[in-house]
C-alpha cells in the first residue's frame, strides 16, 4: 500500500478550498473502511468508523496495537453522547458540566458504554472513552463523515506518539492510504481521560487539562496511583511501556548527577539550563523558559529527534510536576520503563 500525505496549504487564498479537499479525501476513505491518520489539537490520530469492526482493526493492524488497549472515540458532536454512552442520572449534572467546560478539547470521559459501540473498540471493556477534538481540520472531517470515529495516536503501539505528519509517516508508511497533514499539534500530548462513577471523578491518564484546573470548577479529582497495578487497563494508553523510545532512557533531577562512560553516545532531554553540555553528543531543551506548556509541545518531538540520533541512551531531566508537568512526567516515567542495564553513572 502507497502511503499519500495531502497536505493543508494555509495560503489565505486556497486554504478553505485546501480543507475542504482534504477531508472530503479523508471521509471517502473512511466511508470505505479505511483508517486515515489525522491532525488533532493533541497528536495526530488514526482515525476509522467506530461502528465497523473490521474497520477498527485495520487500526490495530496498522499499530501492532494489543486488542486489549481501548479505543478513544470521537464524537462529532454533544448530541452523540448519550447515543454511544449510559448517562446515570446521579452523574448528569457532572458531566454536563464537565462536558460544558472542557469540550471540544484534549478532555475524554470514560463512560459506561452502549451496545451500539463494537467491543472491539472497548477491549471488550463495559465503558467507552469519549471526547470532542477542538482541531478544525479534524472537526470538519468527523462532521462530514457523520458519526463517530475510533482514534489513538498515529504510531506504532508503545512508541513515541506523532505530534507531525512526517512522524506519522516514519511510523505508519506503507500501512495506512492517507495522512491529512496540518503542521505540527498544539499541545504535543494526548488528551486527559477521566472517569466519572457516583458523583467522583478520578484521573485516569494526566493530560493538557489539569487537576489544578478541575479543582478550579470546585471538584477533587482522584489520580491514578503510581503502584496501582499496571494490569488492568481502564483507558486507552495506560501501558507502563507506552511512549518509549527505541534508545533506553533514564530520569535524572539534573545533568550534574549524571557522568556517562567513556566513548558513550548520550542525549540529554533537559528542563533546566545545562551546566555540562560537552558532556552529552546532542542536547534539547524542552523549555528555554522553563514553561510547561512549550515543554509539553516539544516532548515527543524531540524524543524523536534523540532517539533518531544513534545514541547508547537518552537521559531526561525531572519537571515539577504541577500542571501540565504532571502529563509530562507521567509519560517520561513510561518512556523510561525499560532498564538501561547498568549504563552511565548517576552522582
């Protein structure tokens, strides 16, 4: 399979003309059972019809993904919700709520499921994980299409997470007919996903939306704990595996406690200004100025460019994990699950 990228053009002239062939190019491909990678204002998607089954496990197929991990599930608008999802009614008033605030944006609600969404998007699962995207590209294409659309990240399972076209076509070349290309996303990570059971809402996965920002509207959301157990899977990307590069990485408060052997070739992912670069064949910054917003953006991009850099391993340092720091650690921690067998000495 020939792989295209069509991209969109942002010449004020063709731009809406360029869209529109876009995701009239991307919905034909849809309607015929085809995943189509594209843009949203997180990561860039792999998106198929969430009612066709078989659909749905060309994303599998295309991702290597287990059909254990779940599927999030793009509405194309408020009316969906309580067609693909059971609303309690002691949780409406939340959920209304919640929705009324977060949505469309990086924001997705773990719901008890109905029997309209195939298990094979749930993992056999009796919930479904549900969101509005705010990418107008993306929002003009699931419009077009009319019905909702099954979409996890645009890479191969357990691998860094596309936040551009190319990324997508690095990993998926060859295996999908068609990537909308609309630049880089917006905030770099995937969405938020929350449950919401009995009037209580617990994080399922940290994202652009914050605790501190739930807590904001009068809730106390519930985190995931670190040591809970890694077996059960509530939500789409809660692998202890997923975003890892191929290169081995390690966490690190700051590059002075880090001295590598000698002739090792070693990356540094830093947050903080760095006091011994020679130290390191090749460094990236998250943040010049330490902001956790521009941090997020950068991440998987420049995991990417270390792991694409023919290192021995990747050191990163520690954010503070307050707001969106919180996402990022989350998937640095995951990122660097993999043992680095002893490598490099930590001071």
């Amino acid at each position: 399979m020939k792989t295209k990228t069509l991209a969109v053009i942002s010449d004020r002239r063709t731009e809406r003309q360029t869209e529109t062939a876009a995701a009239d190019a991307a919905v034909t491909l849809l309607r015929e059972g085809e995943p189509v990678a594209v843009p949203t204002e997180t990561v860039y998607g792999l998106a198929a019809d969430a009612f066709n089954p078989i659909a749905v496990a060309k994303i599998f197929e295309a991702k290597e993904r287990p059909h254990f991990d779940p599927l999030i599930v793009h509405l194309p608008d408020h009316d969906w919700l309580d067609r693909v999802a059971q609303i309690r009614g002691e949780d409406r008033q939340l959920i209304e709520k919640l929705v009324d605030r977060f949505w469309p944006g990086p924001f997705t609600i773990v719901l008890p499921r109905k029997s309209i969404i195939p298990e094979i998007v749930t993992a056999g699962l009796d919930t479904v994980a549900v969101r509005i995207s705010a990418h107008p590209i993306f929002s003009e294409i699931i419009r077009t299409f009319g019905g909702p659309l099954a979409a996890p990240s645009a890479n191969r399972f357990g691998r860094v997470s596309p936040t551009t076209a190319q990324h997508v076509l690095d990993e998926l070349e060859g295996r999908i007919p068609l990537i909308v290309d609309a630049g880089s996303t917006t905030y770099g990570i995937e969405s938020t996903i929350v449950a919401v059971d009995d009037g209580n809402i617990d994080i399922l996965r940290r994202g652009p939306i914050t605790a501190e920002q739930l807590r904001g509207m009068g809730f106390q959301p519930m985190s995931h704990r670190p040591d809970a157990d890694a077996t059960i899977v509530r939500a789409p990307g809660q692998s202890p595996t997923h975003y890892a590069p191929r290169t081995p990485l390690r966490l690190i408060e700051d590059d002075k406690s880090f001295s590598p052997d000698k002739n090792q070739r070693v990356g540094l992912l830093a947050w903080n200004p760095v006091k011994s670069e020679e130290n390191f064949t090749i460094v990236r910054r998250l943040s010049g100025r330490q902001d956790l917003r521009e941090a997020a953006a950068n991440l998987f991009r420049y995991l990417r460019e270390l792991d694409q850099s023919g290192l021995d391993f990747i050191i990163a340092e520690r954010v503070p994990e307050v707001g969106l720091g919180a996402a990022i650690m989350d998937r640095l921690r995951r990122a660097a699950h993999r043992p680095l067998n002893g490598q490099g000495t930590l001071g």
